[in-house]
C-alpha cells in the first residue's frame, strides 16, 4: 500500500535516525497546520468566556438561584458547542495524519529498533517503530509548544 512512500525512509539507512527525522517534520507540520485552521484569537476569547460563566454559575450555584444556574449552563453549553467546533478540525486532521504515518511506519518497521537507556513504563527500554515515533513525536510537540508558546 505504502509502496510509493517507503523509498524515502529507505534513503536514511539508520531507522531510529529516519523516523526521528519522520517524527519531527510530521509533528512540525501538524503544528503549523493546525495553527492555520483554528483561529487562535477566537480560541483564547472563547476560553475566557467560558471561565466567566463558570465563575457566574458557581456563584448562581452557590445562591442556590435555580433560574440563573439554568441560564448560566445554556450559555455555557452554547461556548462549549463553538469551541467544540473550533478544535474538532484540528482533531480530525491530526488523526487522519497520524493513522497514516502510523500504519506506514508499522508496515516498514517491524521489531524492536531502538533501546533507551531508561525503561518506560510497561513498554520496557527496547521500542518498536512505532513507539519510538509517539515518543519522539511527543517530546517533539511538547517542545514546539514551550518554545512557542502554544
């Protein structure tokens, strides 16, 4: 099936090198992708109106205020609903990539090719192709995030 795309995994004769390599540009563009589909402005208004209706309803709770507590939790229901909008593109992106990637590297990779010098809870210290491309995508991520502020 993924015939056509293995030869360029095949051009980096090192497989932990390849799908670091691999790990890192597929992390990198799901990144920027995703920061090109969700507005991140519209984003960060609707996480603060949220936090204002929690502060509302808890208060209208705390009254024990039945009218308000219902208003408050339609309107909460109603932000929830467009942010839910907002970030399932994004999810729906990031999954199809990764089942792709994930379903290559599982079919050229078969076997343990890396061995780290710590053990990983219940994976042990030899990792597959696949393992070694969640983990080093992971760290991949959460760096790109610190550094730039996601």
């Amino acid at each position: 099936m993924f015939e056509q795309l293995t030869p360029i995994l095949d051009t980096i004769s090192y497989p932990p090198l390849a799908l670091a390599l691999l790990a890192v540009t597929v992390t990198c563009l799901i990144y920027a992708l995703n920061r090109l589909i969700v507005k991140r402005q519209v984003l960060e208004e609707i996480k603060a109106k949220m936090a204002e209706i929690r502060e509302n309803l808890s208060l209208a709770q705390q009254t024990k205020n039945v009218e308000a507590v219902e208003k408050w939790m339609k309107e909460f229901v109603s932000v929830n609903n467009k942010y839910i909008k907002l970030t399932v593109k994004s999810m729906i992106i990031t999954a199809a990539v990764s089942i792709i990637v994930l379903t290559l590297i599982g079919s050229k990779y078969s076997g343990n090719i890396v061995k780290l010098p710590f053990e990983i809870p219940y994976l042990g210290s030899a990792l597959s192709g696949v393992y070694w491309y969640v983990f080093v995508s992971v760290i991949v991520g959460w760096l790109i995030n610190k550094l730039l502020g996601g």
